[in-house]
C-alpha cells in the first residue's frame, strides 16, 4: 500500500510541475494593431484584382486563339519528332518562343514543350 501511495504522489507532483511549464510556454495572444490589419487587407485587395484581371486576361478572344495557336504549334512539334524533320522542329519552337513568352508575361502557365536540341540544320 505504501508503494502504491507514493507512486501516485510523485505523479500528482510530475502533473503539477508539467501545468506549469506548459503556462509559460503559452504565450498570450498578441493582437494585430489596425495598422497592420489595414496593410494586410489591402495586400489581399490587391492579390484579388490581380486574379481579376488575370481572369479577364485569359477569357479574352486574342488569348484563347493564341493558347490554340500553341498547342496546334505543340503537337505539330510532336508529329515532327516522330518523322525527324529536325528543320521543321527548329522553325516551330521559333515561331513558339514569343507566344510563350507574351503569355507568360502576363501570368499564364504555358507547359513545357520537348524543343529540338542540337545544332540547327543549314537550310540551303
């Protein structure tokens, strides 16, 4: 019995000691001033007109026919892959390289494409 009475005062004690380290550790809860709630809020306006416009952006009739454009030049590359018309291959990525980079310019994710790698063929 007193084995037993012992053990469950050491661990009233262990409990009492580990409620008080867990107190300190909690730290109050610090409140944000207006000023940075105000700073905060107009970070979030601005990252949803961004959104906005980019959705704009994307719904216009230009950008559909030029994500067109480039998936058509994608597959056009792929399909000359197949054939080995290494010429055809340089003349598409080059006709691809500034759709890709006017659509990225304005926050649109354009796929990666297997471009053609290696010297470029002399056209004669």
């Amino acid at each position: 019995m007193l084995a037993s009475n012992h053990f469950l005062g050491t661990a009233r004690t262990d409990r009492a000691e580990m409620a008080k380290t867990h107190k300190e550790a909690i730290k109050k809860r610090s409140r944000r001033s207006d000023q940075e709630l105000i700073t905060d809020l107009k970070s979030q306006i601005r990252e949803v007109k961004k959104r906005q416009q980019f959705r704009e952006f994307v719904k216009s009739p230009t950008v559909k026919s030029a994500v067109k454009a480039l998936s058509a030049i994608d597959r056009a590359l792929e399909i000359s892959a197949e054939h080995s018309s290494t010429t055809m291959r340089h003349a598409l990525s080059d006709a691809r390289k500034p759709l890709v980079a006017e659509l990225e310019r304005h926050g649109f994710k354009v796929p990666k494409a297997k471009l053609p790698r290696g010297r470029r063929p002399k056209i004669s």
